[in-house]
C-alpha cells in the first residue's frame, strides 16, 4: 500500500523516521513534503499536498493512505479533511479503552479504522515520544475496517456531505 507523509517543521523530524519505519513496515512512501527544515513553514500547503494526492487515489480506486504531521496535528487533520473522500483521525495520545456496540473492547487508532475507516491520519507530534508514534502508524495501518453495514452506511453518509 503506498503511505503519503506531510509534515510542517514541528512534525519534520518524526515524519522523516516515520518514513523509514514505514518502508521496513513492506509499504510504499511518498514524502509530500517538508523536503527542508524551515521553523517559520506553514502547514496548508504542506498538508494539502498529501491529501490531494490521497484524495485522488480514492477517486481513481487505488487503496492509500496518509499520515500528516504538526505539534497538535489539529490544522493538519483540518486541512486534510477538506479534501473529498478523506476522512482523517487525529491522535495526540493515548485515549484510553471504548467499547462499541458489541462489547468489543477498542483503543482510539483501531476505532478510526475499524468504525470510520479513516485513511488518513494526523499526529501530534508534541505530545508523543519516536516509540508510541511507531507503535501508532503500524497498528493504524495494519488495521482493517470492520465493514459492518452501520459503520459502512455513515460513512457514506458522510461522504455524501462533501
């Protein structure tokens, strides 16, 4: 599957490590940017470049996804969600345990994808360590959506919006 990762210069330095980590994760990468580290870059553009890219994937029927990076990772999640047929999560830290409609017991990443199947996410970089930010992007990405019709009937609802 290939990843694309945009970052501003407060996610620069985990989106280049991510990159690599993803790589020995068998995935395709495409760094859409912050090539440079620049402390006064603005993250919109940055972020948009990963996101029309994800956006026209989902158009033409290729299966991708995105990680985007910032200190909060809010803007970014923002700026990605504006983009038809990408539905981002955001995460900044462990959330603690749900429970869904079944009992089924799920941490916040697997829900993004299990529920929303969200296929873009964004980090917040200033609130995770290297570890917890790999141990976020493998589980995101090996996570499947469940496909349930409930999940699957939102989703198209929300699709529908745009």
């Amino acid at each position: 599957m290939k990843v694309y990762f945009a970052a501003d210069h407060a996610g620069f330095e985990l989106k280049n490590l991510l990159l690599e980590h993803v790589r020995t994760l068998g995935h395709e990468v495409d760094d859409c940017g912050a090539h440079t580290y620049d402390k006064d870059d603005d993250y919109p553009a940055i972020i948009a470049s990963a996101a029309r890219k994800l956006s026209q994937d989902i158009e033409s029927g290729v299966e991708s996804r995105a990680i985007v990076l910032g200190g909060s990772g809010q803007g970014e999640a923002m700026v990605a969600n504006r983009f038809r047929g990408v539905r981002c999560a955001l995460y900044y830290g462990k959330a603690g345990e749900q429970t869904d409609a079944t009992g089924k017991k799920l941490d916040v990443i697997s829900s993004t994808r299990e529920h929303n199947d969200a296929n873009a996410l964004s980090l917040g970089t200033r609130f995770l360590s290297v570890d917890e930010a790999k141990k976020v992007v493998e589980r995101w990405l090996a996570t499947p959506f469940s496909g349930e019709a409930r999940h699957t009937r939102r989703i198209k609802q929300i699709d529908e919006l745009g």
